[in-house]
C-alpha cells in the first residue's frame, strides 16, 4: 500500500490504483488508506465539492467502485475559511463560566469539534469561536491550534480550560502533563457495575479501525480489547468511578480519569461490560439521545496560589435522559 503524508494546501494528486484483478473497492475508501493522515469524511467532502477525479470524470458519488490501473486526480484545496457571517451567527452557545485574565473557563456544548481535524474542514469550531471573540488567542499555545490546552470529544458536553496567555498555556500544559488538574465527569452507562471500581487498562489505536481507540491485555482478550503484542502502541491509562445512581437497565456513573487518553472513558467503560449510553462508535446509538452520555462536569485546580473550582450542570439532553430512566425505575 502507498501512503502519503499531509499534502501542502492547492495541490493536485494522482494515483494509478493499485488492487488484485477483477476486485473493486469505494473509491473514498481506497484513498483514505493512501492518507493516513485524513480521514474517510475528509475525502467524502472533497467528493462533494467536485475535487476528485476518476479516469478524467468528476466523481460525484463516495460509494463510486474503482478498480486496478483507474488514475485518479485529488485536488487538495486552500486552508480552510471560516465565513465571518458563520461566525457572527455561530451555530452553538458557547458559555464563558470564568473570566480570569490569563484564562477563560468555557461550557463547550455537545456536537462542537473542539479544534479542526486537520486544514480543509469548514465545520466551525470551538477554536473559530474563540479567535473571533478574542483575536490574541491567536499567539497562544500551539499554532494550528491557538487557545486549545486540552480537549473534550465533539459529542461530549461541558467544561474546558482555556488559556489566555502563552504564561497560562505552559502553566495548565504542565498541570495535564503532571495530573494535578482533577476532572470529573458523569457518565450513563447500561448495566450495573459495582458501587467504586478503578479501570487500570492500557488505551492505544485499535489495529484495524484508525479513527478508534481500543484497550490492551497481555493475556486474554475481549469486546474492544486486544492481546498487546511488541508492535502495539499502548498508553497507561487510569480511570475511577463512584455510581451515583442505579436504574433498571442502566447507571449514572462520577467518572474522574486520571490519565488524560483519547475517548479514555468511553472505551475503559466499554471494555468492562459497561459502554456509554447512546455512544455509537464504542457501542449502539440511542433514540434517547443523540450523542454519548457523557458530561465534563467538574474542573479543580491550583492557578498562581489560588485554589479554584468549577462546576457545570447536566445539559437539557442529558437531564431529560435521566428523568427517563428514573421513570423506569421499579427497584
């Protein structure tokens, strides 16, 4: 197989197809196993905007089935513009909890992508948001992420740290690193798991599906778990949970990681026997919701000799999933 690695803005591909006789594949498909480095969506909306050619003829449809020796032309477009009337009417409430002048502390709502996955997106972002109310945001932290200390999955709600200066962005940089930012989140999973449990798994890149995460064992495997071998890129990875609740088929969970991995919560709780209500990545969607059921409702820290501490209250979804469950509840 040929990768590539990220192409430069206003460039133009072609690849000769590579596949065994008489075999076709989705065109989507097959080039974003060239690019590891997009996604499948990212191509399926180059397909959209007219950007991908086969054989010299605007593909117009993602499942279009190519096959061995077809050229294909991939027109990779300018970095992405975010229209300023987009901007004016931003399509999520965003609310600044905090105010402090070195950061902010913001509620970041369900289905917000915290920053772009990568420079063709034009899905507005929290990081859109924040450079447009605050342009000096722009110099903080990392480049192609100004303003952004640490993340929250696009369909997990809640609160965020948001530093206002680069003294702010090292200070809470090394705070994550060192684990003396304390989070809790709440969490509705199915089942019922013991009263206190601690989840001590290793969290790599699940070996088949890139946009996933999956846990390590050395011995035995199970749903979303694999035996780790030499190859395998695994992180330690801690997490605690208290149930707050029990309901008949389900449980409201005060989950606080101590470590901070990609979808960490989301796959330690799966892996145990106990997904995420509604998290269909990990588990099944949910008519009740439309998201998973996960909320970042508590941030404590210790900023310039000053102990503070935060909290956010369960969005409307997630309110109304509950008094859902509760009327169920016949224990």
């Amino acid at each position: 197989m040929n990768t590539h690695s990220v192409i430069k803005p206003n460039s133009t591909i072609t690849l000769y197809v590579q596949l065994e006789n008489n075999t076709k594949q989705r065109i989507d498909s097959y080039i974003s196993d060239q690019f590891p480095f997009y996604s499948r969506s990212f191509f399926q909306r180059l397909i959209k905007q007219g950007h991908i050619l086969c054989k010299d003829t605007v593909v117009h449809k993602a499942k279009l089935l190519i096959a061995h020796n077809d050229t294909l032309q991939i027109y990779f477009p300018q970095k992405r513009i975010i229209p300023e009337a987009t901007l004016k009417n931003f399509p999520f409430t965003v609310k600044k909890v905090y105010t402090h002048e070195h950061f902010y502390i913001i509620n970041k709502p369900a289905g917000l992508l915290v920053h772009p996955p990568n420079k063709y997106v034009d899905t507005p972002t929290l990081m859109d948001w924040l450079l447009y109310h605050n342009q000096t945001i722009q110099h903080v932290g990392h480049e192609d992420r100004p303003g952004i200390v640490h993340r929250l999955d696009r369909d997990t709600s809640g609160l965020m740290i948001i530093p206002r200066t680069n003294y702010a962005f090292t200070v809470f940089n090394r705070m994550f690193k060192e684990r003396t930012i304390k989070k809790t989140y709440l969490a509705l999973v199915h089942g019922h798991p013991d009263r206190t449990g601690i989840i001590d798994m290793p969290i790599g890149r699940h070996p088949y599906k890139k946009n996933r995460m999956c846990t390590f064992a050395s011995k035995q495997k199970g749903v979303h778990t694999f035996v780790a071998s030499q190859s395998s890129k695994q992180r330690q990875s801690k997490t605690l949970f208290t149930v707050k609740e029990y309901f008949n088929n389900s449980t409201l969970l005060e989950v606080k990681p101590v470590t901070g991995r990609t979808h960490q919560i989301r796959i330690h709780c799966a892996s145990i026997g106990f997904p995420l209500v509604g998290d269909s990545v990990y588990h099944l969607p949910d008519k009740q919701i439309n998201r998973q059921a996960l909320h970042a409702h508590a941030l404590q820290f210790n900023f310039m000799d000053t102990e503070y501490y935060f909290e956010q209250q369960l969005p409307d979804d997630f309110t109304q999933l509950i008094e859902k469950e509760r009327t169920k509840k016949d224990f």
